[in-house]
C-alpha cells in the first residue's frame, strides 16, 4: 500500500534564510525555531495545538513549582528523595529545564514569546535525583513502580514519560516496569546519552522495543558530537543552546549549553500535539489504537528527514508535517497493512 503523500510543501526560491534547500539545516529549521525564540512561527503554524488534553510525565531533578511558566500545570508531584513526598525542589536546575522545555506555558523572554512545545500540556512531576544528581536503581524503579500503580485508579493518567536519565548498567526490574508502561500505552522518550561516538546508547534509552531513543542536533540540523550514536538511536532533535526556565528564579529563563536530555523534552511536547489532533479526528476505540509506542513511532518516522543510520536514526524531525501528512493518515495506513 503506498503511504499517502505529504502536500506540496512551499519552496523558497533557492534557500530559506540562506539556508540551502534538502541540507540537514533545511530539514532541522522548523523544530529548531519551535525550541528558540522564533518559536512563534510554528506555533502560529500549529495552532490550535498545544497539547491540551495530554499529560508528560517527568522524571528529574524535581522542578521549580514557583515560576510563570508553570502556573496552572502542575497535576502531581512526588519526591522520591526527600522525607516530604511534596517537596520537590530543584535544586539543580535540570529538571525545570527539562519540563518548562516539553510544556512550559507561553511566557516572554526579553519581551519575545517563549513556551514549550506543548504548552497546553498537565505535568507530572516525580523527583528522582537528590542534590548531588546522583541515579539510583532503587529510586529509579520505585518511582516507575509509583507510576505505574496510580493507572489503576486513573486509566489516562499520563500519555507521555520523559527520561533524561541513564543508569550505568541494565536493571530487569525497571526494564519490566517501562515495558507494562508501553503497554498501558505511555509513550516513553528517552535521552540517547552525552558520550558521542565512544559507547553505545544508555539505559534505558536503549530499550528499542520500548521508548523512543533520542539524540541531539545542532542548529545545523547535524548530529552533535557528543550525542551517543548506536542502533536503537530512533530521532534527533535541537539539543544545542536551549533555551528553559530557571530553577531559582520564578520569571527568568537561560541558555542551557546542551545534551540529549534538553533534545528528548521536545519530542514528548511533539507527541502531546500529535495525540491532540488524533484525539480530535478519531473515536475512542480508533483513537486507542493510535496512542500507543509502535504507532507513534511510526508517525514520527514519517516527519523525519532521513533513511536510517546509527548516526541520526531518522534523522531530525519537522512539527510542520503535521499539516502535511496528517497523523491520521500514517495510521490508518498502518492498520491497513497490518490486516
């Protein structure tokens, strides 16, 4: 079955801000501008999608509850670290970051508009690093264990879990527990790892049949080099110069150098908007069947740019084809194919 063609996408004449035409740069621009203050071009595109309706989940350093561009988002919080199970002080700054990246709501910067990329989109927050960033397995696998149990009381409880996380050696115990997640149908992004081309994808990044693995790419739409590369790496996206909201400062926001663990948020924010406008077009039977990892994954493939490597999986991936091949359309294809 021939997968349904994308429309026309309109061409500048030559180059797009002197950027030459089906480069990486060219393929990369769109999800780069959504992660820096040009943002506003592709929302505007976007809208009205913001990810109202979903939930991510993320699992961090905690979160500076406090500052603008969470008021009104926050769904739970846990702290699996510290003696109040509400206390979920940031006291590094990354896991602000990390959230106000997937699904800050709209704020300025220096006069300029700044969100997330799903900034209609609740958070969960879990607190799993203590003050040192330490990674533990055990707190590891008791807050996806937490996660896990409160499905039992709220089917829809999240849609989407970030990690930008790694734990040094594979554990069965929290490979199990993101497994029964997928199946429940959390879409689970992780962070490939910062180790570049020396070893391979981190745990648990590099469970392929679970989460989406993800690297980093610069404003060049390049993989960047200290992005780790390996075969279940699935996308890259903008994980240079990133813009996020400060942990220790309620209205303030800065650059953050870069990672993988900035380029994952951004994708689970692109999920959010995806299932929204799934969520709008399908009943609730069609509408299960898409929200699930093999689904989702195979919606993504269809707006990123490249034929498959160990260097860049897909390749970078573009918001905009939202509108030019309809997320509906990959599925049913998909359906089609499988019967």
């Amino acid at each position: 079955l021939p997968l349904p063609q994308p429309l026309p996408e309109p061409q500048p004449d030559g180059n797009s801000n002197g950027i030459l035409l089906n480069t990486p740069a060219y393929k990369a621009k769109d999800f780069w501008d959504l992660q820096k203050l040009n943002r506003l071009r592709v929302l505007q595109k976007l809208q009205p999608l913001d990810g109202t309706g979903l939930t991510i989940a993320v699992l961090d350093s905690g979160i500076n509850v406090s500052h603008n561009c969470f008021k009104d988002k926050i769904k739970a919080v846990h702290s699996f670290v510290d003696l109040n199970p509400a206390d979920v002080t940031d006291s590094d700054g990354h896991g602000t970051a990390c959230a106000g990246i997937a699904a800050g709501a709209n704020d300025k910067v220096d006069g300029t508009d700044w969100s997330g990329v799903a900034p209609g989109a609740k958070i969960v927050v879990y607190k799993i690093l203590n003050s040192r960033n330490d990674v533990v397995s055990g707190i590891i696998k008791k807050a996806l264990q937490f996660l896990l149990k409160q499905f039992e009381h709220d089917p829809n409880y999240v849609d989407v879990l970030s990690i930008s996380f790694s734990i040094k050696e594979r554990n069965e115990e929290i490979a199990t527990t993101i497994r029964k997640l997928k199946e429940l149908g959390v879409i689970i992004v992780c962070a490939a790892g910062n180790s570049g081309r020396t070893s391979d994808i981190v745990f648990p990044a590099c469970l392929k049949e679970s989460v989406l693995c993800i690297g980093a790419h610069g404003a060049f739409g390049e993989t960047s080099s200290f992005s780790s590369r390996g075969q279940a790496l699935d996308f890259i996206a903008p994980g240079e110069s990133i813009w996020g909201p400060m942990h220790d400062n309620n209205t303030m926001y800065k650059f953050f150098e870069g990672g993988t663990s900035f380029a994952s948020p951004p994708v689970a924010g692109l999920i959010c908007l995806i299932l929204q406008h799934l969520k709008q077009i399908f009943n609730n039977d069609e509408y299960k069947v898409a929200h699930n990892f093999e689904m989702m994954k195979e919606i993504l493939k269809a707006y990123a740019s490249d034929t498959y490597s160990e260097n860049q999986g897909f390749g970078p991936l573009n918001p905009l084809k939202i509108l030019q091949t309809p997320p509906e359309s990959v599925v049913r294809y998909q359906i089609m194919k499988r019967q």
